[in-house]
C-alpha cells in the first residue's frame, strides 16, 4: 500500500506516492533521479548516502522515504545555491578526494560538523567524519579540505553560499 | 564556478600542483558512476548466492520466485551453459585452471558462489524473488587452513587428486654454500592475512544489446575496458567489433577490479536473452564474498648472514591461498612476490619456493601492491630481525646491505634490473625527518622507565610501470591518441582507464606542456572502447610511466608534423620551427598562431605534398624495463603493554618516485596508500571459520581504517629519474602500501624487544600484542614464535 509523502529536497517540494518500505536514498536516486548520493553498504556503516535531514546529517540507505514525509533533505547537488559551496572549494583546494565515490557524503558530514562548531581543530574533524569511510585519501586531505572550509566559511563573502 | 587556476599561466605544468580537472564534477555529485544510469525498460537482476563453502548443488526450484509479480525470469547454469567460464590469464607449467561457470555448476566450492540470476522489473521485487529460490545443497567437507588442505584434507577438486594449484620456483646463487658458511641463520614464519580491497563504489555491470545493429554496450566498473571487452566478446560468442565496453566513473579499484568477473558474463548474457537492458549492483556483503581478496600467504624464512651484518642469501616457502577458482591473475601474483624478494639489498644467493593452494574460499587475486606487499613484508621483517640478532642498528644494518647509487641499473639475484635509486639518500633523509637518534634515546630512556616506545624501519622498493610485454599475460604496453580539433582544442584519448589517480589532470599537464597550451584546453578521455584506441588498463602503478609515456611520444609525432606543417607555410625548414606557447615561430621572427596552423591542417588547401590532412597521432609505447620506486618510513608508536593498545605517534615517509607531474596527486596517492598499509599491520583481517563462513563479511567487522584511527603523515621526498622513458616518471600508485605494513610490524615489535617478544602476526589488534607480551614474559626462552 503506498503512502503519499511530501519531502522538499533541495529546497523543492516533492508530493508523492512511495512504497513504505523505499529507503530515502532510493527516493532520491531513483525517484528524483538524484544520483550524487551514492550507497556504498545499505548497513549505515560507510556514510557514502550521508544526506542532512533538516539540517543535520543521517545516512540516508537507514531513513525511509516515509521518514522523512514532512522534513527537508539537502542532498549534494543542492548544497550551493550557485557554483560551489565553500566546502566544495576546500575538497577540490586541498585534493580531499580521488574517486569521488565517498566525496558527497564527507561533504554532508562536514557541513553538519561545520554548522555546529565553526572552527573545530583536526582531532574534531577526524572524531566527526569518523562514520564515513574513505579508502582514497587516508583522510589527511579530507582534515585539511574541511579546515579550509572552516576558513573559507569564516569569511563574510562565502556565507552567501548558503543551504536551500 | 571558481577558477581552477590551470589557464592562462606561462610557467612549466609540469611539476606543478595544480587542481584536479575530474573535480568539480565529483565535489557537486553531478558525475556518473554505472549505478547512475538508467535505462529504458532497464530490468534489474539479483544473485542468489551459496550460503555453504563446500556442496553438491542437488536442486534449484524457482518456481516461487517466478510466480511473484514484477519477475521476469529465473536463470540457473542450465540455462547459461553457453557462456563461456571465468578466464584466468595466466600459464604456467604446472598450473591447474579448474572450470569456473559464471553460475554454479554441480557443486558450490565457496561462500558467495553465484548459483542462480533473478530478474525483475524492480530491486526491491528482484531482492524477494531471490530469497523465494530455494536450492538444496548437500553439504561437503570444507577445506579451509592451507597446510591441511596440502595434507590429507579432502579433495575441491576430485579430478586433481590434490589441493595443489601450482608450483613455483625462483632459485639463483648458490644457496646452500651461502647458508653453510653464513655465521648466522635468522628464521622466522610469518603470516600475511587475507584482506578485502574495499573499493568504496561496490561494483556494478549494465548491459544493453541491441538486435538491429547487433552491438552490445556494458557498463562496468573496471579498470581493463578493452582487456574486459576482449574477454565478455569469448564469453559471449560474439565478434568483438560489435562489443563496447564503458567504464564511466570508477569509484576505486585497488586491483579489485582488474578482473573479469561472472556478473561481467551474467549481466549481457541476460541483456541479450530479455532483449531489455538490465543492471547488477553489488552489496557490500557481496563485495565482501565475491570480489577478489588480497594476500593470504604462509610464509618460512631463512637470512644466511655474517656476523658483521652482511646478508649471504635468503631462502623462504610460500604458501599462497588461491580461493576455489583462479580469478583473471591469481597464479601471477605470487610470482610478483618471488622476484621482489631480493627488496632494495644485495643479495648474492636466493631461492624462493611457492606451492598454490586451493581452498573453500573466494579467489586472492590482485590487490593494492599485488605480490610486491607480500614480499617487501618477508623482506623488511627478516631486515629487522636480524639487525636485532645480531645487535646491529635497524637503519645500520640496511646501510650496510644497499647497493650503491653508482651500481645502477642494478641487476639483481631475482634477474631484475633495477632502473635507478638512491637508497642511502632516501634513509638518511628518513632518520633526520623523523629525528631518529633522539627517537632512539627516548626508547632506551622509556625502557627504563616502563614506557614502551618502538620505531619502525621500512625501505622498500617496488616494481612498478607494468611492464615490458614479454613480462605480461596481456601486453604491457599502453597506448595514446593525441587529436587536435580543427578549433585547436586537444583531445586525449588514452587507454589507461583512471578510477580516482587524477590522469584527466597529470596528462593534460604533460601535453600542456609539449604544445604551448593550458590543461584546461586538454580534455582527457577514458574508459570507451568505441572511442579510445585499444590499451591496457590502470593498474601496478603503471599509468603514468606507460601511458603517460605514450601519450607523451604521440605528442612527439604531433610536434614534428606541426613543424613540417609551419615550416611549408612560413618557408624554412621543419627544424627552423619553435614550438611557443600559442604559435610556432621560424627563425628569423615570422610566426603562425597555433590555431591557424591547425585549422589549415584540416582545411587542407596549403599543405606539402604527402603531408597528411588532420592533425591527429598515436603511439602504442611498449616499455623496455619495469620502474623501480622506492623509499624509507619510520613509524614511531607506543605500546601499552597492560592492555597491548598501539599508539602510532608519528609516521614519516620518504618516497622517490622519480620526476613528479603534480606533487599535490603524489603526496594523495602516498597518503592513501600508507593508511591501507597500517590497516593491514593494525586492524584489517578476512577471516573463515571451520565452515568457511566469513566471520568478518561487513564494515561493522571488517575494520578498514577511520580517519580517527591514523595520525597525520610527514611526506619528503627524493629524486631519482627514471632512465626507462623519457619524462623520467616511475610511478606512485602502490608505494605506500608497500612499505608502511611490515613499517609498523617493526615499530610495535621494536618497542617490545626487552620483553623477548620477536614477532607478532598481523593484524596487531591489542588482544594479540597483549598475548604476545604475556606469551613471552611465561616463556623461559621468550617468543613463542621463535
């Protein structure tokens, strides 16, 4: 029996039927065709689906869509309102990724950390990404990728850049 | 979009950190890996696979599975009898290739084994169809541990007589005379555990065929396009003429998808068969139990040496877990080990023994360092357990045993020539990085004082830039395609197929450079086979130094026909004519833009007689030697010997990897590689019980490193041309990987020397280091393992 849902994602409206049990990430890859949130394990362990769900960020291979019927989702596509958002820049700036694969839920990730401590030190930013598995990097340009963004984000002109 | 800063500038590309041109597309999540597409009427298929290591497959009954709504279709081997098998690319005179059916075939020989395909219109439907398929199996004995399936345990296959896959022998030196007058024999057995690659995007395959024009187009997340094109096009029966192969987006490889695998033949076969496009996703738990794993070798070794230190020969027997089925190189890779067990010393007589093992578990095949992991492990703890016998300096005694940099090319007692090296300038500026001496006193000082401080020595080298084709199952050749566009935009159409190494950016810097244009103007293709020429693949650090190179020497032949074309329109003489950024200049000031020398290469109106419309060229470069890389880490940890917790407190890496194009994809390529390294020396481990069950199947029992687990690395570096092509690159892909496990094995064993604890096996969690210390400390003569 499906149920009918409205979920804005990305700052959109959505209303809709959905089968109870379609997982968030499924809504959005398959429903919305919103294909930058990636499912690397189903199982919440790799952080790959990593969504914010009215703001903050949850894996979104362990949220139904039925979840989520009356909340915001931002996905990696609607993080900047134009071009990139300045923790985009600080990936790119500092070579934070190299598949891609994990990239857009390491930037969910650091947004919610990002959004709740405006300057964390490395050990925070290593403690809050700790739920997203990256096997690229090592992490080390993914500490520094954030810390950029913390400066870039300090910055008056980059606040514009804001979530839809 | 903000600047990338990769026009307009005048300097050398070349050796530049400049920002990766796949980026923008990735940090925005507007790119397309091969679950990202959709197609038409695409269905989707699930597999059922084996819950049991071992069986006789007795009845597949699918009729449940088809009567729910949505499903398409059931297959089992039956109906995919006329797909051809599995291939292994390798040969070797002794080695058994058992048939391996893309579906189960009679029997299941290991958990995860595919033994029926489920076909629906939707993921949901095709994942319940596929638990309404019940097959009765009749469970078998399941061989599991190496030396007992060389040693009575029942046979996998009956046909063999024997759980023996293969044989392999490098012997060269007098070995016997080497051990009979060494002052000193150091032996040690060491493990080297079975690891999961864990490519973050699972894999994945989507087929479409297309009757009228009889072409079959799959996706897939590989790193051999052609190679795999090749392979599906056998399997299939069809003429490869009509086959493409896309490999789009590649979220990783690590030599997990160097591979042909049976979903590669499923996935078409099922796409030809339904006449509807159909896609596979691999779960994690599928990626766990049917993608290749890694290592997996029991190791004995024996260093003949004098008592001054000098090494006289080394001699070791190596069992290697092959898994139940040879996947595309599981024999090969061992031999990768056998030939680098010579590391980075002088070795005067070796020989290295290699039985193959079949067992109830998925194949090994090649993973990150691929052979070369294994042995530099061997090498580098028999390194530091005979310092430590016989008293010597860890760094001291590896001084003592390199080569000098005046000696290269150096050929070793394995048969190989060693390109070029420095080792002594890489240690020596290891020790003071890490600031060595005062680790070394901070050690002798904590002893006293109950602290247990350890400090880790590893030099490795690698053999990279594979490789000379004679040297390959496939060719080792790699090929590269220079085109310039009529509006004198390039294109690059290269037939290494990059999953995250940065290419698109490296080599639109080294054409940048050879044509006097930005990186911005080369847009690098990759992963078509319709529209890139047909190449090798990205792996065995091997893209740059082999199709960087050719791309580069098809570079060359696109100067000299611009020269010919310039020199016709201004009047001199091809060598008359410089190549600036933006135009070509004669000698004596007259110039022609670039853009108009390309344009009147197609207009064609104005051209030497014989010269060749177009302005396009490709070179196939056959490398005539491998790359040797190499380096020296020192990990500096802290052990805690009441609870046998690890603190890695500092990790320096000094890497040589020859002339570098962008130090910013070196150092990531050296970060990532070092982190899956330690895992292996800490945390990571596949391990099958009795029944062949993998007990460590998730990421919640799989430990793969977390960014909380790993301190920030210290990267130096040395360098040291390649003299084998001509931009003196080597390669950098697997270096790290290489040397920080057996690094961090001898830091945590450094630092419990006093306590009589001489080796641990990996992973060091803290219940074995914990075990080992109480192990040694009951133990009148120490170590348990000596």
């Amino acid at each position: 029996m499906k149920k009918n849902i409205t979920i804005t994602v990305n700052g959109t409206e959505h209303r809709t039927f959905v089968e109870p049990r379609l997982l968030l990430v499924h809504f959005l890859r398959d429903v919305l065709s919103l294909t930058g949130t990636h499912v690397g394990c189903e199982t919440s362990l790799c952080g790959a689906c990593t969504v914010l769900l009215d703001g903050r960020a949850v894996k979104s291979c362990t949220v139904l869509a039925v979840q989520a019927n009356g909340h915001k989702v931002t996905t990696v596509e609607g993080l900047a309102a134009d071009g990139l958002h300045p923790i985009q820049e600080g990936f790119w700036e500092e070579h934070g990724l190299q598949c891609g694969f994990c990239t857009p839920g390491m930037i969910l990730c650091s947004h919610d950390l990002l959004a709740r401590h405006a300057n964390p030190s490395d050990a925070e930013i290593r403690e809050a990404i700790n739920g997203n598995l990256c096997r690229c990097t090592g992490y080390q340009n993914i500490v520094a990728a954030v810390r950029n963004a913390s400066k870039r984000m300090s910055k008056p002109v980059a606040a514009r850049a804001g979530v839809r | 979009m903000a600047d990338n800063g990769n026009s307009g500038k005048t300097a050398h590309w070349v050796g530049q950190k400049l920002k990766r041109k796949e980026d923008p597309r990735l940090v925005q999540g507007i790119s397309h890996y091969t679950d990202d597409f959709k197609l038409t009427g695409m269905l989707h298929c699930v597999l059922v696979r084996s819950p049991h290591a071992h069986a006789e497959l007795r009845a597949i009954r699918t009729e449940a599975a088809r009567a729910l709504p949505g499903v398409v279709g059931v297959f089992t081997t039956e109906d995919t009898a006329s797909v051809g098998g599995v291939p292994c690319a390798v040969q070797m005179p002794d080695l058994k290739v058992p048939k391996h059916p893309v579906l189960a075939t009679g029997r299941v020989r290991y958990v995860g084994e595919p033994v029926a395909a489920v076909v629906a219109e939707d993921i949901y439907v095709a994942r319940d169809a596929a638990e309404l398929v019940e097959v009765d199996y009749e469970p078998l004995p399941v061989v599991i541990d190496m030396e007992k399936a060389l040693n009575g345990a029942p046979f996998i296959y009956d046909e063999y007589k024997s759980n023996q896959a293969f044989t392999h022998t490098l012997k060269n030196g007098d070995v016997d005379a080497a051990f009979k007058k060494a002052d000193r024999v150091v032996k040690q057995r060491m493990v080297n555990q079975r690891l999961a690659p864990i490519a973050m995007e699972p894999r994945a395959v989507m087929a479409e065929y297309l009757p009228g024009e009889k072409r079959l187009t799959l996706w897939s997340s590989t790193q051999i396009p052609h190679l795999l094109k090749t392979q599906v096009s056998v399997m299939l029966g069809l003429p490869e003429n009509f086959v493409r192969v896309i490999a789009p987006e590649v979220g990783g490889g690590f030599g997990s998808k160097l591979n042909v695998y049976a979903e590669e033949g499923i996935v078409p076969w099922l796409a030809m068969k339904l006449g509807k496009p159909v896609k596979w996703n691999e779960s994690r738990r599928e990626n766990f139990l049917a993608t290749i794993h890694g290592r997996d070798t029991i190791n004995e070794l024996e260093l003949a040496l004098k008592k001054d230190g000098t090494i006289l020969g080394l001699r070791g027997r190596l069992l290697q877990d092959c898994g139940a089925y040879h996947q595309l190189l599981t024999p090969l890779i061992p031999q990768l080990t056998a030939l680098m067990h010579a590391g980075c010393y002088k070795i005067p007589a070796i020989q290295i023994d290699i039985v193959g093992v079949f067992t109830n578990k998925m194949s090994t095949d090649a993973y990150r360092g691929a052979g070369r992991p294994e042995a530099t492990y061997n090498v580098e703890r028999m390194m530091a357990i005979a310092a430590q016998e016989l008293g010597m300096d860890a760094a001291e005694f590896r001084l003592k045993n390199f080569p000098q940099a005046k000696e290269f090319p150096y050929t070793t007692i394995t048969g190989l020539t060693y390109d070029s090296a420095k080792y002594q300038e890489s240690l020596k500026k290891a020790l003071t990085l890490s600031g060595y001496a005062s680790l070394r006193k901070r050690q002798k000082d904590g002893w006293k004082a109950g602290k247990y401080y350890g400090i880790g020595v590893s030099t490795y080298v690698e053999i990279c830039a594979i490789g000379p084709s004679a040297a390959t199952p496939a060719g080792g050749w790699e090929s590269g395609t220079v085109r310039i566009e009529p509006t004198g935009k390039v294109t690059l159409l290269t037939g290494a197929s990059p999953h995250g190494q940065g290419e698109e950016t490296t080599f639109a810097q080294l054409i940048a450079d050879e044509l006097g244009i930005d990186p911005d103007d080369v847009n690098v293709v990759h992963g078509d086979t319709l529209a890139v020429p047909y190449g090798i693949g990205t792996f065995g650090s091997r893209a740059t130094a082999v199709g960087g190179t050719a791309a580069y020497l098809a570079t060359q032949k696109l100067k000299a026909k611009m020269a010919t074309l310039a020199a016709h329109l201004l009047g001199c003489e091809p060598a008359d004519i410089t190549i600036g950024r933006g135009h070509l200049s004669a000698k004596g000031g007259k110039s022609i833009s670039f853009g108009d020398l390309v344009l009147s290469a197609y207009t064609a109106r104005n051209i030497p007689a014989g010269f060749e419309p177009g302005m396009e060229a490709t070179h196939f470069f056959e490398p005539s030697n491998f790359t040797f890389p190499f380096g020296a880490h020192i990990a500096s940890v802290e052990v805690d010997i009441e609870t046998g917790e690890v603190k890695i407190e500092k990790y320096v890496a000094v890497d040589d990897c020859g002339n570098v194009i962008n130090p910013m994809i070196v150092d990531g390529q050296l970060h990532g590689g070092i982190a899956q390294g330690i895992g292996q020396a800490m945390w990571e481990e596949l391990v099958y019980n009795e029944d062949g069950q993998l007990l460590t199947g998730t990421l919640m029992d799989y430990a793969l490193p977390k960014a909380h687990f790993l301190p920030e690395f210290t990267l130096a570096r040395t360098v040291t041309p390649s003299p084998v092509n001509p931009m003196g690159v080597k390669g950098v892909g697997e270096a790290g990987t290489i040397a920080s496990t057996p690094c961090m094995v001898n830091a945590v064993c450094d630092a419990l020397s006093p306590l009589g604890v001489r080796h641990i096996e990996m992973p060091l969690k803290p219940e074995r280091v914990w075990s080992a210390i109480a192990k040694a400390h009951l133990s009148p003569q120490g170590d348990p393992h000596t």
